[in-house]
C-alpha cells in the first residue's frame, strides 16, 4: 500500500528530529526552502568520492559506534 504525501511529510520529519534533534531539523527544513534545492541531482552526486568498499566501512564504523 502506498502512504499518502502527509504519512511520508511526518515521518520523514520524525526521522529528521531523531537524527539531528528538533532545532536542526527545522533549520533543514528551513534551508531547503531557502535555498534553491534539487534533490535529485544531489543524490545522483552525493557519493562520487565513494566506492562501494568505503561506503560499507563507513557503515560498519557507524554500526561500532553505536553498540
């Protein structure tokens, strides 16, 4: 079943919150309707520094940390 724009707008928003706490979240938010934004093209940029093995170190560091 596909969610509706409202389920996706809240729960991304609870995942912001939760990831960076209330004031940052609404500061992102706030960003990105300042500033012109694509999303799009971002994601298709956002890791050409990366291979495959980085990017799978980096998520086991991340996983260490956090136990």
């Amino acid at each position: 079943m596909m969610r509706t724009d409202a389920e996706i707008r809240s729960e991304g928003l609870r995942l912001l919150t939760k990831a960076l706490g209330t004031v940052e979240a609404e500061r992102f938010v706030a960003l990105l309707n300042r500033e012109r934004f694509d999303y799009t093209e971002w994601r298709q940029t956002q890791w050409d520094t990366e291979t495959v093995a980085t990017l799978a170190q980096r998520a086991r560091a991340m996983q260490m940390k956090e136990r």
